[in-house]
C-alpha cells in the first residue's frame, strides 16, 4: 500500500529525537509562510503530538504546502536527511512538484 501524505509527514516527524521535535514546533511557529497562509499558533504546537502535529500542518496548509513548509523547518533545524526522505516519499507517492 502506498504511503499518503499524512503518513509521511508522521513518520518524518517520528523519526526525530525529542529536541529535535521541540525545535521544529519553535522554528514551525516562526516560520514565514506565503500569503494566504497563517502560522499554527504557538500554544496549538505546544501541545500537539507527532500525528496531532502533521493534521495541524494539512489543515492549516495544503497537502503540498504542508510538506514544502515541513521540509524547509527541518532544513532549518539542521535535519536535512529527514527533510529530503520526506520530499522523496512525497515525490514517489504523487505527480507534484515542489
């Protein structure tokens, strides 16, 4: 069965030591999102868990965007493998581009 969206972005984000996570829900608050797109705000992040963490990604951004913007915050906190696994799980899974 292929993996969805969803899926990889819980696996990307279980795959992260628990610093790791911390950061990114930081530098995810901070991040600066395109137009038309708020940032999930930070007491939200706080207490969310990896899957409660990857269905607040998709609802406060597309599927595509949410993986874009999942993928530079890990670049960001230096989890660069993690970032591209996740960009080539996505790339594998569906014909988009990003």
């Amino acid at each position: 069965m292929e993996k969805t969206i969803t899926d990889s972005l819980v696996s990307t984000l279980e795959n992260l030591r628990e610093n790791e996570l911390k950061k990114f829900k930081l530098k995810l608050h901070e991040f600066p999102v395109k137009k038309g797109y708020d940032n999930i705000p930070r007491g939200t992040l706080e207490k969310a868990d990896v899957v409660d963490l990857s269905l607040l990604l998709l609802n406060f951004y597309t599927r595509d965007y949410a993986v874009q913007v999942t993928a530079e915050v890990l670049r960001t906190i230096n989890c660069r493998d993690e970032a591209e696994r996740l960009l080539g799980h996505c790339r594998k899974g569906t014909n988009h581009t990003f």
